[in-house]
C-alpha cells in the first residue's frame, strides 16, 4: 500500500510533464539559444566592423541582431506562462490528492500525527513543492541541452573549446549541485529542528508566563528562549554561507572556462588553427551561456527542501487505511445478553511508542451490560473505548463485534452513542452543536435532562468557548446522545467538569436510557449501578469488586 502511495504521489507530482513543463523546456531552450546566437553575431558584427564589411552586411547583421532579441522576449514569456501554469496545476492536484488520501485514514492518522502537524504538511510542505519545476528541474534541464547544442557548435569551430565546455558543465550541472545537495539537506533539517524548537520554547513562555512569574522561573526560561534563538540564527548563517559558497564556486568555474577559452584562441591563433574573426563571438557566447549560471544557484537547497517535503507528505499517506468490513452489525437483531464484544488477548501499539498501550486484553460484554472501566490518565482505557468505537485497529489478538471480526465499522458507529473526552464544538447556535435534525421540543427535552434547559437553542456558540463554562460544554455534549437514540452507549469521562449533585441525576438518566452501556471513569462514586466493573493499569485489564475500589478510597 505504502509504495503505491508514493508512486501516485510521484505521478501527481509529474502530472504535466506531457504538456506544460515540456513545453517550457522546449521554449527555455529555443530562447537561451536565441539569446547565444544573438551574442555571437553581435561580436562578430564587432569583429567584421573593425575590419571594415560593406554598410549593407552591417545593418542585414543589426537587423538579425534585433529580430533575435524580439524572438528571446516572445519565448521568454510563453515559457514563464506554461511553466507557472504547470506549477500551480500541481500545487492543485497534490493538495486535492492530499486531502483525497487523508480522509480515509482518519482517525488512524491521529495515532502517529498531531492536528497541527497534519496541518502543518498540508499547507507548508505542499508550499515547499512549488520549486520543484523552476529551481529544480528546470535549471540544469534547460542548462544541458543548451550547453549541448553550445558543444556541437564549438565543434566546428574548435574541438578543445567544445571539450573545455563539456567539462565545465559537468562540473556545474551534475557534479557541484550532487555533492551540494547532501549539505543542503543537512543545513536545511538542522534549520527545520531549530525552527521547531523555538516555536515550541516561545508559546510555552508566552502562554505560561504567569505560572512561571509565580515560581520565579521567568528570567532562566527566557535565558533558555534566547539561546534557541541563537541557535537558529546561527543555522541561518550557515545556510547563507552555504549559499555564498556554492554561488563562488560556480562564478569561479565560469572565470576559469572564461579565461581557458581566451588563452586556447591565443594559442590557437598564433597555431593558424583557428580563425582570429571568430574570436569575439566565441567569448560573448560563452559569456552569455555561463551567465545562466544564476538559475543554478539554488538547485541544490531546493532540491533538498523538495525531497523532504515529499517525503513528509509520503509518511502521512503512508498510515495503513484500516478495513472497512463488510458485516453490518443491526444491535436490535441481538438477543439479549448475547454476547456483543468478544475480546480476546488483544494488544494494542502506537506506531510512535515503544510499548504496547493495552497488553492481553480479554474482555466479554453482553448485550444489556452496563460496564465502567477505571482507570488513571494513560493507562490505556480511552484506548480501549476507541477500538470498541471501530475507530483504532487492534496490533494483535482476536476481536469481535456481534459475532463479527470484519465489521463495517462506518456502518456500526450509527449503532452506538459515543463520548469522546474532548468533544468537538463549532462555530453556530446551542442547536446546531446538538448536531441534530429533531425538532425544538426534542432538542429541550435533551437540554433539559442535563439541566440546560434555560439556555435558549438560539444561543451562539463560538469556537473560543466563551458561551458556557466548561461543565455546560460537557452536558451539552451529553445531551447529543438522547437526539440520536443508539443502543450501545459509549462514553469517555462523562461526568467530567460537572458538580457532584448534577452527576447523580445525568447517570441514572443514562442508566435509564442505554441499553448497553461501557463507561471509562475515574470517578468512584457512580460505580454502585453497574454491572461490573474493570480496572486497567499500564494496559492490563482485570475485573474488580466495586466495594473494595469505595474502601480503599
């Protein structure tokens, strides 16, 4: 799955090499070739002047020399046309095939990237992308060929002027940018590490400047701060020193080739193998090809930051996409405490931890159970919910679902209620974030059984949670569940944020409610009304006695 990933991938990012990008090389060539001829007939319209050529020879020489500098400006703008057409149209097409992958993969892709990360490859990497035509490949694409066709032609004239330029291309072209590129890629991730680090260092100081005012920690943080950003601008330095490094390298092979092809017309002249009239033309020509050299100056750094944006782009579509299944699970055609999860020996692994987060889970829920698991931060219970969910696949062991190890999981969340522990909120009124199509006497009777029943449907809710408290945001996201009316009842810390007197009337309704029902909780004091209960610590399950958790406590 991986390699067919990056093959489209690479496809999408070659999507238009048949057209545009094509057409731009054929363009970039025929315009820096004009660009030649019209140097070297310009020195020796020099040359033939100064020996004195008939009027009428001088002006058809001028008239060629202008026609050429029209045809340089024509194919020069057409070849910025289509190459910027072919970049943008990638740009689109990747990021449309981005977004096109990343659906299909979510939530699994939230077990080995943050959002922001996601985000962050979304909009910046992509970005990143948009120099692989012009800077990239462009350059020594355009660079070859014309040097090429430069070579046949010194061929006529002299064959140690073509070999000189043979030479010197190699060097500048595959050579210099290749040793290059490995030192870009090392300047531009120790960059990328530092950047990091001090985004990272500057909110943390920003958004916990109160608390360390309060243990007087402010001056060796911002000590710590400043020193990152030392660090970084010390890894900019670098990466312009590299920049004025390669830029000289390449200007001194062009001086050298320069001054190499002077002295071989000396030579060659003073031989009588080489006619003096050509001289001035060969100069200026190489002077115009070698002052293309300026597209080659960021080849190398660009390169670089091109690969590591495909290969950022290729991990995240490279998350496995977990199995749809084919088995549609209908929880009302279950007999009553038949059995509806099937857990057996199930481990579970993040792709960016060590170790496992559940170890040899073996858990049996029948349907009508009213189940609590307990458990600490990080011990692994959320975890567990989420596989239940459908949402996470399982590393190892055997699991079912009404019977059913290929259960279609998209089809199976319409069975259950779940409640995550942070909840998602949008931007709208109190109705539209109970995410529900029922009327407003069904939405205040949800309100109502969690007590917000005096907040009105129309209130506006904003992403920044400024409406309610943190306690309101939870019953509202409780509420959601009695508008959706699901069998299986899942919930993640439900009682959360909500005074103690609240949370005994919210349970008994939702034990009035599920039929089946799993709560992750470390609150001891709603574990009386429930079947059974589980304790988890570092990934083990086991069953416990309620009593014993309350006495202990």
């Amino acid at each position: 799955m991986e390699r067919d990933k990056n093959n489209h991938l690479s496809h999408t990012l070659n999507i238009k090499w048949n057209r545009d990008i094509i057409l731009a090389i054929i363009l970039g060539v025929l315009g820096s070739s004009v660009a030649l001829a019209m140097f070297f007939l310009s020195g020796y319209m020099i040359t033939e002047s100064a020996l004195g050529a008939p009027l009428f020879a001088l002006m058809g020489l001028i008239v060629t020399v202008k026609l050429f500098g029209f045809m340089r400006a024509v194919t020069r703008y057409y070849e910025r046309l289509f190459s910027h057409r072919a970049t943008f149209t990638m740009l689109r097409d990747v990021r449309v095939y981005f977004y096109q992958a990343l659906i299909p993969i979510v939530p699994n892709v939230f077990r080995q990237f943050k959002t922001s990360d996601l985000l962050g490859r979304m909009v910046s990497q992509i970005e990143a992308l948009q120099n692989i035509y012009l800077r990239v490949y462009y350059p020594p694409i355009v660079m070859s060929l014309t040097g090429g066709l430069t070579i046949c032609v010194l061929l006529y004239f002299s064959v140690w002027h073509a070999l000189t330029l043979l030479i010197v291309m190699s060097l500048s072209l595959w050579l210099i940018p290749w040793l290059s590129a490995k030192r870009a890629t090392v300047i531009k991730k120790d960059i990328d590490d530092t950047y990091q680090k001090l985004m990272h260092r500057y909110f943390d100081y920003i958004l916990g400047y109160d608390e360390l005012m309060r243990f007087n920690q402010n001056q060796s943080y911002e000590g710590r701060l400043l020193r990152t950003e030392e660090a970084l601008s010390n890894a900019e330095y670098q990466e312009q020193m590299f920049h004025i490094v390669y830029q000289y390298v390449l200007n001194i092979i062009s001086m050298i080739a320069i001054w190499g092809s002077v002295c071989l017309i000396i030579i060659q002249v003073n031989a009588g193998t080489f006619d003096p009239v050509y001289a001035t033309s060969i100069v200026l020509m190489l002077l115009t090809l070698f002052e293309q050299h300026v597209m080659m100056s960021q080849v190398a750094y660009y390169k670089s930051e091109t690969d590591e944006a495909t290969h950022q782009l290729n991990d995240v579509m490279s998350v496995a996409q977990l199995d749809e299944g084919k088995d549609r699970i209908e929880v009302e055609q279950i007999e009553m405490r038949a059995s509806l999860f099937c857990l057996k020996n199930v481990y579970h692994q993040f792709p960016t931890q060590q170790r496992a987060t559940l170890k040899g889970v073996h858990l049996n829920i029948k349907k009508g159970d009213h189940i609590a698991i307990l458990g600490t931060s990080g011990s692994g219970k959320t975890t567990l919910l989420n596989i239940l969910l459908g949402l996470y696949p399982i590393s190892k062991g055997h699991m079912t679902i009404g019977g059913k190890p290929h259960f279609h999981r998209t089809h199976w969340l319409t069975q259950v209620n779940p409640l995550l522990q942070d909840a998602q909120f949008f931007d709208g009124t109190v109705k539209d974030n109970l995410l529900s199509s029922c009327n407003e006497v069904d939405c205040l009777n949800a309100l109502r059984k969690v007590g917000l029943d005096h907040i009105p449907l129309s209130r506006e809710v904003t992403l920044n949670k400024n409406a309610l408290s943190g306690g309101e945001f939870q019953r509202l996201a409780i509420a959601r569940l009695w508008l959706k009316q699901a069998p299986v009842w899942i919930l993640d810390e439900p009682t959360k944020g909500i005074d103690a007197k609240r949370v005994v009337h919210i349970m008994q309704q939702i034990h009035d409610t599920a039929e089946t029902l799993i709560v992750a909780t470390h609150n001891l004091d709603i574990l009386r009304d429930f079947d059974a209960v589980y304790k988890i610590e570092e990934g083990i399950l086991t069953r416990v006695d309620p009593e014993s958790l309350t006495v202990n406590a």
